[in-house]
C-alpha cells in the first residue's frame, strides 16, 4: 500500500481506537485542541513557526483511501459501521495559527483546531509531525540567519536528511527562515525556492587535469559558475582559476565563485582571496562549506572571514543540537466545558486562547500575554484564522509573504534574544480570565 500524505492511515492507531469508542457513545461534540512546546531545548532562546501551510493542506485533503478502508475492514479491529463513517470523514472544522515565521514561546498555542471531537482527535500525530519538524529547522534556520546576517545562505543537507519529505520540508523552512534558497532542485517547481548548485570532487577527479575539468565544466555551465577549488591542493588551485578567467572571459564566460569544503576555511578563504584579487578578480565570491553549524558561522563573521556565501546541510536539517521540542497537541475544551491535563510536569492552560505580544517603542517585542479568545488585552494579537468550515482563508501566508515576515519578526527581537548563548526567558503573563478557566477545570476534575 502507498502511503497517503492525506490518509486516514498516517496517524497513531490509538487515533483510530479512541474514534471508534466516540463513535459508538456518539460524542461529535465541538471540541478545541491546541498544538503547543512546552519548554525551550536548552540552546534555544525563540522558536519560530513553521509547517502551517502543509497543515492546513493535510486537514483540507484528508480523506480515506479505498485502499485504507479495505485494510480497516481486513484487520477486524472495527465494526462496519465505523469503517463506513470513516469512509465519509472530511475535516469540516476551524484552525487558527501564528502566521509562519512568527517568533513564539513555551505554551503559547502555534496551531488551534476546533472541529466535532473525532475529527480534532484523528489529526493530532499528522498536525505535530507537520508542524513540529519544520519548525525545528526554521528556528536552527533563524539562528544562523542571525549569526551571519550579511552572508549568504544555502541548504544542502537533503543527501543528510531523514527522508525526502524531511529534505524537501527543511529547504522549506530554511528558505522561509532566512536562507537565500536550497541545492535540492524538487524544491524549484514544486516550492518555488531558488536553488543553487556547483561541483563535486569526483567532477575533478574524473578528469586528469584539474584546469581541463574547470573548463570542462565552465563550457558546460557558464552561468552562475562556481569552482570547486579544494580536491588537491586549495591555494595551487586558486591560481588555476585566475590563470584561467582571461579565456574563459573571451568566451563570454563569467568566474561567479569559488568553493572550500574542507580544512582551515578561514586561513584558507583569507589566502583563497588575496589570489583572486591580486589576479584581477574582487567579484569572484568565495562560497564554504563542510559541516558548518550557527557558531561556526558566528565565530568566523567575528573574525572577518571574507567567506561570501556558506552551504550549510546536516546541522541544519537535523538540528542536531536540539532536533525534538517537547510539543504537545491537547484537548483544551469540549462541549463548552475548559478541560485540562493534570499530570506531573505536563499541566497546561485550559481554554481557546490568544497571544498578545507587546512592543516597545523601538518595535522590540517586550511581552507576551496568554489570555482567551473573548478577551480585549493590550499588545498585537497572533493567531489568525486559516481555515474556516473545513476551507483555507485568505489569512494563511504564501512563502514569500512569510519569509518577509520571518524577517521582520527576527529584526523585532530584543538583543538578548538574537544572541547564541541562552538568555533569561521572554516574558509571558497568564490572563485572568486564563487563570479562571484553570480554576474551574480542576474543580470539575476534583468532583470526579
């Protein structure tokens, strides 16, 4: 069986468990559930918001399969009844979401669903898969943004990604982060990102001349040429390169950069540059890559490395120093009454609730407060309706128009905030009416 990106299937049996009992005690009540982190990884100061767009496109494709409805009916876990309503399920419910590329913080809701209780309950492991890895990648995109802000940014982790939808998801969300585009070329026609690409080693080393390849490859593709300078010696293959521009310059043929992919990047980019511009050729960019992290990046733009561009793949799109946020997706009322988990370290705020985030007059964020929907409270409200009675609205962000607001958000960032090393928390205060909705949920927890 293929797997479905909008299937019933792509879920938690326990999903499809717990539908089956709301089935057969009828409880299509509405329910509200909120798609939340509850604390920051360590290495984290801000999260940034990702992944809605493939959220909202889930929720309005969602559908069973026949081949999925045969598989229900063969494995004898559900009664005929149940598999025929399944048949027919569409998502019918409404979402509201923080705009993508919204900075936000623990228990402040990125994603709220509102649908009868089966459908809100069915799409939880789908909206957390979705919505969680993309942004883990642009909140480790936005570090690295804010680490080499005058440098350009390229993705080419997807050979170290953890799938293609991983690879394809992360360029995504680097490119909305921050990132001047992605090496994975499904990521142009089917995303619309630009997407850059130079050599490899085995290029050189397929051919027994190292000046013969760079020709070869600069005759084969002239535009936006960038030379893979380091598979020998990296300083000897630099001259090569200056020696070489003059003819390839009678050819109509532009030198666009040069690439380092190992050892001292920026020893080798300081000697790399001095060639080029002692050779007649300041506009020649030097690209580096080779396991680069965001400190890296901020330890060589502190050092004045005249690196133009960096390629920046597996810390990236693995975000191996905190690649899980402790996210969660909970019941936050049903049928009209505020419901709250009790559990040891997992207590949450009850209700359908809003972000109100303050700034000072220098357009910094200040603060933030967590207040329910019906409430007036000072500061710019976030979440916004994307989709209403099953349909996307006119609310939910192309790309472009959230990779803007990315930018804006990380320029709103207080200075605590934008640095690598962990900072005190973002001020969040918990509404009133928030505090009572919490009260009056433990009091109907006690009476039981």
């Amino acid at each position: 069986m293929a797997v479905p990106a909008y299937g019933l299937l792509l879920t938690d049996l326990y999903q499809l468990n717990m539908l089956q009992a709301y089935f057969d005690r009828r409880m299509f009540e509405p329910a509200v559930f909120e798609l939340f982190v509850r604390k920051l990884p360590r290495t984290r100061n801000f999260l940034m918001a990702a992944g809605i767009e493939q959220a909202v496109g889930y929720l309005e494709g969602l559908r069973a399969t026949d081949e999925e409805i045969a598989w229900l009916a063969h494995s004898g876990r559900f009664s005929a009844e149940f598999i025929a309503w399944l048949a027919d399920l569409r998502f019918t419910g409404d979402v509201e979401a923080l705009p993508e590329g919204t900075v936000f913080f623990p228990d402040e809701p990125v994603l709220r669903v509102t649908a009868p209780l089966p459908q809100a309950q069915l799409v939880e492991t789908r909206l957390i898969n979705l919505v969680h890895f993309q942004s883990v990648v642009a909140s480790k995109a936005a570090r690295m943004v804010l680490a080499a802000p005058r440098q350009q940014l390229i993705d080419f982790g997807l050979r170290r990604a953890h799938g293609a939808e991983a690879g394809l998801y992360a360029a995504r969300a680097a490119y909305l982060a921050g990132f001047a585009g992605t090496a994975t070329a499904v990521a142009a026609p089917l995303m619309g990102i630009p997407v850059f690409g130079t050599m490899a080693h085995s290029f050189i080393l397929a051919h027994e001349d190292e000046a013969e390849a760079f020709l070869g490859f600069a005759r084969a593709r002239p535009k936006g040429l960038v030379l893979l300078i380091d598979t020998y010696d990296t300083e000897a293959a630099a001259h090569k390169v200056v020696a070489l521009a003059p003819k390839l310059r009678a050819e109509g043929i532009t030198i666009a950069g040069v690439r380092l992919d190992s050892g001292n990047l920026v020893e080798h980019a300081r000697r790399v540059r001095r060639i080029l511009d002692g050779g007649g050729l300041p506009a020649v960019r030097i690209v580096a890559s080779g396991g680069l992290d965001e400190g890296a990046l901020e330890a060589f733009t502190a050092s004045g490395a005249p690196i133009d561009t960096y390629g920046i793949g597996t810390s990236l799109v693995t975000a191996s120093d905190a690649p899980v946020l402790d996210c969660a997706y909970k019941m936050q009322s049903y049928a009209g009454r505020p419901k709250r988990k009790l559990s040891e370290g997992k207590v949450n705020w009850p209700g359908a609730k809003q972000v109100f985030r303050n700034f000072d007059t220098d357009g910094r964020m200040r603060g933030d407060i967590l207040g329910t929907i019906g409430e007036k409270l000072p500061g710019r409200p976030l979440l916004e309706p994307v989709m209403v009675g099953g349909r996307r609205t006119e609310r939910l962000l192309s790309l472009e128009r959230a990779r803007r607001h990315a930018g804006e958000q990380l320029a709103a960032l207080p200075d605590h905030l934008r640095r690598l090393t962990p900072s005190p928390p973002f001020p969040l205060v918990i509404s009133a009416a928030v505090k009572a909705l919490a009260a009056e949920a433990d009091r109907a927890a006690r009476a039981q």
